[in-house]
C-alpha cells in the first residue's frame, strides 16, 4: 500500500503512552496500529479484499436448509414465548 496522505492526530498523553506500548508488542509502528484500527473500524477495504473475502465465504461448506425450515428452527413460537 502506497502511503501519499498525511493526517495529524492528537491524543492525550496516556492514550499516547498506551498505543504507543500496544504498537510496539506488535512489532508495528503507532501510524501501523491506528491505519489498522481505521480500517477495522470503518470498513475502508479495497475490492480485492473484498472479493478475496467473498471467495472464502463461497468456498465454506456449511449446512444450510431452506429459509422456511430455518425461521421456524430459530424463532420460537409465539406460545413459547408467554407463560
């Protein structure tokens, strides 16, 4: 990933510290951990992660039944619900 922005952060004087620590048990830089954490956080993917991820997602073989039979397996009836 080529980096070409820059953005100035502020943190307090402890969150500093703490990232700071964080960063280093992980081998990485602080600017590593936030990019990281932006990303884990708001979702900013490219497409080839995208398609990589809907690749694995299709190549799982999971036990999948008909949504009819799934809904009344995984919501109770309405009689289960009262006393």
């Amino acid at each position: 990933m080529e980096l070409t922005k820059k953005t100035t952060i502020l943190f307090s004087a402890e969150l500093h510290r703490r990232l700071s620590r964080l960063a280093a048990s992980r081998g990485v830089s602080l600017g590593e951990l936030v990019r990281e954490a932006c990303e884990s956080r708001y979702g900013v993917v490219g497409t080839a992660s995208r398609r990589e991820a809907a690749s694995a997602l299709a190549g799982l073989a999971l036990p999948i039944g008909e949504p009819d039979a799934m809904k009344r397996e995984s919501v109770p009836a309405p009689d289960e619900l009262l006393p």
